[in-house]
C-alpha cells in the first residue's frame, strides 16, 4: 500500500510541476504549500525559488498584471523573502518559524491591491464528470497597522462569471497589535459540473474596508488544498426512442436514432425480430444484426439509415420490429429496446385484361362433410408471388371481414391454386394446394380476392346479407353450389350487379375441372416456334410460326444475366434480322403477337449464343473526347451508325457498368457517364457496321 501512495504523489508532483495544476484522481487532495518559494516571481518555466505562472493571474498591481503564463520575476511580483513588517507594496514569500515554512506573502499599499486579485487555476482531468470540490487554505495576518483589509473568494468554471463563496469572507483587525495570525478557511461546493478537460478557477480579491485609515496589514496564503469529488458514474444505458416510425416505400429510406444515456465507450447490437414482414432485399436493404458503436467523447444518439426498395407489388403496410439484442460489457439494454417501423406501399393493384389473378371456381358443397373450395386463377404470362395475395371472407352481410387468409408460394402463368376446408371429404382434399379460413364460406358470405390492401376480384357483395339461399347466379345461387368462371373473364370484377353473369352454376358438390381452368386468354395469341439462323459474331436470324389475326409482331432482345434493359424491334413478317450485337455473348429473345389495337402475351423466352470473334479479327477504335474527361464524353465514329447501336462500359474487371441504346442514324453521339466513379474503362459499341472500342478514362 505505501508503494502506491508513493507511486500517486510522485505522479501528482510531475504532472503539476513546470505546467498548470491536474486533478488526476478524485479524493486525492492536491496541497500547494509554497515549499521552496523565495519570492523570486513567477514564469512558465520557473526557475528555483519562483512559482509556475501557468497557475496564477495576479491584478491589481501598479507596474500591471501577470496573466496565466505571463512572466513577472522583478518589482512587485518578485520581492523576495520577509519576516514581516514590511511597506513596499508587492508580492513577497513569508519566512515562519525560522524559516521553516514558505507564505504566498503581500503588502497592500494605495497602489497595489487595492483592489486586487489573485487568481489559482486547477484542471479536471480524471475522465469524469467533477460534481464536488473541498476546497481549504489558511490565511495569515500580520496586523501591525490600523487599516482593515478585506479577502473574499469566488469560483468560476468559465473564467468569466464567478460565484462568490461569503462563508470564508474574512477582514482583518483595524486596531494594530503587532501579532502574526493564523485563520482557516474551507468550504464545501456541492451540485457542480465540471467536464473532463475543463478548469475551475479560485479567485482571492483584496481592496480596503470602507471608512478604514492609515496604512494597510499584511495579508499571506499557504497550504491551498483542493479535493474533487465526482458522483457515481452511471452504468451506460442504450435505448431506441419512444416512437414508431412510418416510412412510404418510394422514400429511398428512413432512419431513426439509438441512444446512450452517458457518453461511454459501448457497442450495441441491433437484430430484427422474426414477426416482422418486410424482407431483406425486397423491401429494404440493410443487414441484420448490425452494430452501433458509442465513444466516451462522442455524441449519444446515433442515427441508423433503412435504404427501402421500392417494388411495383402491391402489399400490406409491412412492419420492421428492430431489437437491442446485445451490448458490451460495462453497458445495459434499457426500455424502448425495439424500434417500430410501419412501411406503406405505394402500388396499386391492377384489375386489367390478363393482368392479375381472379377467382375461377367457387364450391359451396352440401353434407356432413364441410366440403367447400376456392380456386384462383393466374391468367398472366409471369408466374405470381402468392404471399402478396389474400382471400376475406365478410360473413352475413359484416362491412369487415371475419377470415383473413394469405396464399402462399408461385403461381405459374396458366395454373390454378385451390383452398379447401381441412375436413373436406378426401377426393376433394387430394385437389387442395392448401387448407384454411380461405375456404370458410357458407353461400350469403362475400369472398373476396385482395392484392396486398386492395380488392381485385369479387363474389357477392359486401355489407348485404342475401339470406340462406345466397346471391342468384344463373338458375341457381352461391348458395349450396358450385360455380365455374366463364372462359371468356379476363379480369377481376368488384361489381357484383355484372360479375354475377360472369359464372356458371354446376350443381351441389360438383367439383369437376378443380385445378384446370379453361381460359380464352387475351387478345391475340402469343407467337411459338421461335429458331435462329445465320448467327454471326455481330447477329442472327430469328423465326416464328405465323399468328392468325397478326398485324405485326415485336421482338425484343437483350444480353442474357446482365439485367440490361430491352431493346425491341418491329416485324411485319415471321422473321427479323437482329443486328449491332457483341460477340461471343449469350442473348435472350422473346416475341409479342400484335393484333391491332390488342397485344399477345409474349412467348416463352428464346436464347442464341453470337459466335466469337475469328482469328485476326479485331474490333476498330473510336474518336473519345475529352478523354480523359470528368464524365460526359463526345464520340466520333468512323461512319453513321444505323438504328439500335448498342453501347457497353466495362470497368477492368468486365462488370458491365452502363450500358445505353441509341436508335438513330448519326456519326456523333454523346455519352453521361457522370454517375460512374473516376477510374479506367473499356467502352464498346456495337453497330451493324462493326464493333468499336476504347478506354474511357473518368478523372
């Protein structure tokens, strides 16, 4: 144990020697006893018998102040040792008990002192926040003259505004009597704040007592002792805010804060919980769990930013449920540990020809068994995400309904998905892709077909209760029947006044045709039978089968895995030439039927691979400029570059990192490549009189 005390007081001494006064530790006093002192003066780098004047401002002077780090070694500031009883105005140190013990010693005269002030500085640096000082000196008078003089403290953390401490005001004796006084002083200040790396200014002031005559008493102080205190450093908490978040999917992102309630060195881990339902890289973009990292000296609220993808799917308003799972040792999780976020969509469903699904067969089936179906039905040439589909049923005229029912799965174009009850007689049950409340309907219940919030198909009418014998359909009704939807219905009806004619009735527990729905389709029909021929390394042929009714047909291509864009093209005839394309790359195709004002859907996709590039071959050079150039670029070609020249930007990996089509007849084209980052690239065109390229550098 005596090793440590040492240990701290030799540390003490060096960081307050030559250099302003630290406060390393809290509870340790820090005494400044004047051991030494020979009233030599005061400098920044004090020499024997001086004292450090990065801790002492003195005013009041009549050859002018010393300020912290000033330099003040002659006259007033430096008038060497005394016994007392002096008369020259200045700063002396005082010799007791022979010369056993130093004093901060001074004579106030008419021109010194009166007023006047002496200032002591200490620093906070213990890493904590100071709340307590105990601050103490002794005073000593020589009172061998008939004036009064007064000492009074302040306190200032600012050095501008000071706050007096009346409780250790002190005034000397009036009437002489030649003896050398003690007095001690202390006090207590207590509800302070004090940061780490700030100061706390002691300010001593002298000036006569009014009504006070003759010369002045002379006034020392010695043994300054200040002990810090600090309350209990608080454990850290981390927390999110009391607050849900609402975000619209086409926002780009939203963000929301993670706090500490104390400045702390702390990492916290963030997870989201498995009842949430938006999806990583569908909805949003962003990993989980992440970290947020806290510094002792940083700000405590850090700011998290959400990028949102914004899908052309129509869904229900999504939840992200954010959770602090975790944080350093030394930290606690405190409440609100979960975040809220609420994304809105911003899609609307589409009820349009062959554009969505609807309802094609309805099974209200009579008997002990509970045999009742739904099937649903994809008219479109993509395949659908189920989960983004929802089956309400409103029962006996209800304006909300009492079953909500979420599909789930793909959907291919032309196939059906079937919903019947879990006690459904086996044969039926053996049809089912599924069970559950999407098929608890009796036939006076309104069942509808929901594209995330919104309706797209219908069967009855919401809010109406049509009785036991349900809504007329045909020659009988919804209810204890089955019912087909003609094959001519392209799209969903929310008008039950019109759908109704849409379906025919079939009879009770029939359940014929579940799962193979006849359809007509839309329009005309979709081109088939697609080859290629006379593939080279900048084209190729490709053919289809004739379509009856065909105006014309649109071909649309593009290289395969890239994700570039479509290029289309227009025929007339079963075939077309497609040109301005780069070698040895594997290009997908796939053809629309126009009739008209009416569209196909397009055919099945076809791929062709163009052949390489022959042996010494090569691929001619552009005119760039400027080149280099910070990002938009003039390129001169050799000849005019027919329609569909199509232009690729590699960086020097062969990630393609722009690609662009131009579709006119023109030698000089222009290039905005400002979004890509400053580098070297390979830029290639391809047209159908050649393939150029260059490097393209980005400054």
């Amino acid at each position: 144990m005596l090793k440590h005390l040492t240990i701290i007081v030799l540390l003490l001494g060096l960081l307050q020697a030559n250099a302003q006064v630290n406060i390393v530790i809290t509870g340790t006093p820090i005494v400044e006893n004047f051991n030494g002192f020979t009233g030599a003066g005061f400098s920044p780098t004090p020499s024997l018998g001086q004292l450090d004047a990065d801790n002492w401002r003195i005013t009041g002077s009549n050859e002018g102040d010393l300020l912290f780090g000033g330099t003040k070694t002659t006259g007033d500031f430096a008038r060497g040792t005394t016994g007392g009883n002096i008369s020259t105005g200045g700063i002396y140190s005082l010799l007791t008990a022979a010369g056993a013990n130093q004093v901060l010693y001074f004579q106030p005269t008419a021109d010194d002192f009166t007023p006047g002030t002496i200032t002591y500085v200490y620093k906070n640096i213990t890493g904590t926040l100071l709340t307590q000082l105990d601050f103490s000196y002794v005073i000593y008078l020589y009172n061998n003259e008939n004036r009064a003089t007064s000492l009074t403290l302040s306190y200032s953390t600012d050095d501008i505004t000071y706050t007096p401490v009346p409780s250790v005001d002190f005034t000397s004796f009036a009437a002489l009597d030649v003896l050398l006084y003690t007095f001690n002083r202390s006090v207590s200040l207590t509800g302070l704040s004090i940061p780490n790396n700030t100061n706390i200014y002691f300010k001593w002031t002298t000036d006569d007592v009014a009504g006070g005559a003759g010369n002045r008493d002379e006034i020392g102080l010695d043994n300054i002792t200040l002990t810090a205190g600090s309350d209990p450093i608080p454990t850290p908490t981390v927390y999110f805010n009391n607050d849900i978040v609402y975000a619209n999917e086409n926002d780009g992102s939203y963000t929301f804060d993670v706090n500490i309630a104390t400045p702390h060195d702390c990492d916290a881990f963030m997870t989201l919980n498995a009842i949430s339902t938006a999806k990583s890289g569908i909805d949003y973009s962003f990993v989980f769990p992440t970290m947020v990292s806290f510094e002792a000296a940083g700000p405590t609220t850090q700011t998290i930013t959400i990028p949102l993808i914004n899908d052309a799917i129509p869904e229900y308003m999504e939840a992200m449920y954010i959770e602090l799972d975790s944080v350093s040792p030394g930290c606690l999780i405190t409440a609100p540990d979960f975040q809220l976020v609420f994304i809105e969509d911003s899609d609307v469903a589409v009820i349009g020809d062959c554009e969505n699904l609807i309802i094609s067969q309805y099974g209200d089936g009579t008997g002990l068994l509970n045999n009742k179906a739904l099937e649903i039905y994809n008219p479109t040439d993509a395949s659908i995400n189920l989960e983004d589909y929802y089956v309400h049923i409103y029962a006996n005229g209800a304006i909300s309904p009492i079953y909500y029912f979420q599909c789930a799965g793909m959907l291919a174009p032309g196939d059906a998905y079937v919903i019947t009850t879990e006690d459904a007689n086996p044969p039926l049950l053996a049809q089912a892709d599924t069970t559950g409340q999407g098929a608890y309907f009796n036939g006076n219940d309104a069942v509808v077909l929901n594209n995330g919030p919104y309706m797209i198909d219908k069967i009855g009418e919401i809010g109406v209760d049509p009785g036991i014998t349900g809504w007329v359909v045909g020659a009988g009704s919804t209810t204890d029947n089955s019912l087909v939807r003609k094959s001519n219905v392209v799209k969903g009806n929310l008008d039950w006044a019109t759908a109704a004619a849409e379906w025919d009735v079939i009879g009770a527990n029939n359940f014929t045709g579940l799962n193979t729905h006849t359809y007509d389709g839309c329009g005309c029909n979709a081109p088939t039978g697609i080859s290629f021929s006379a593939i080279t390394n900048a084209s190729f042929k490709v053919s289809w089968l004739p379509v009856t009714g065909a105006t014309k047909y649109q071909v649309w291509f593009r290289p395969l895995g890239v994700g570039a864009p479509w290029s289309k093209v227009n025929s007339t005839a079963t075939t077309k030439k497609i040109v301005g394309l780069a070698p040895a790359t594997t290009y997908e195709v796939k053809i629309k039927t126009i009739c008209g004002a009416e569209a196909s859907t397009f055919s099945s996709t076809a791929t062709v691979l163009t052949l390489p590039l022959r042996e010494g071959e090569f691929e001619q050079s552009l005119t760039i400029y400027p080149n280099p150039g910070t990002g938009v670029f003039t390129v001169e070609l050799p000849e005019s570059a027919e329609i569909s020249s199509n232009i690729t930007i590699y960086d020097l990996t062969g990630k393609v990192v722009m690609q662009q089509t131009l579709n006119a007849n023109t030698d000089v084209i222009q290039i905005d490549a400002t979004s890509l980052a400053s580098g070297n690239y390979i830029l290639r065109m391809q047209t159908n009189n050649g393939s150029y390229a260059e490097i393209l550098v980005i400054e």
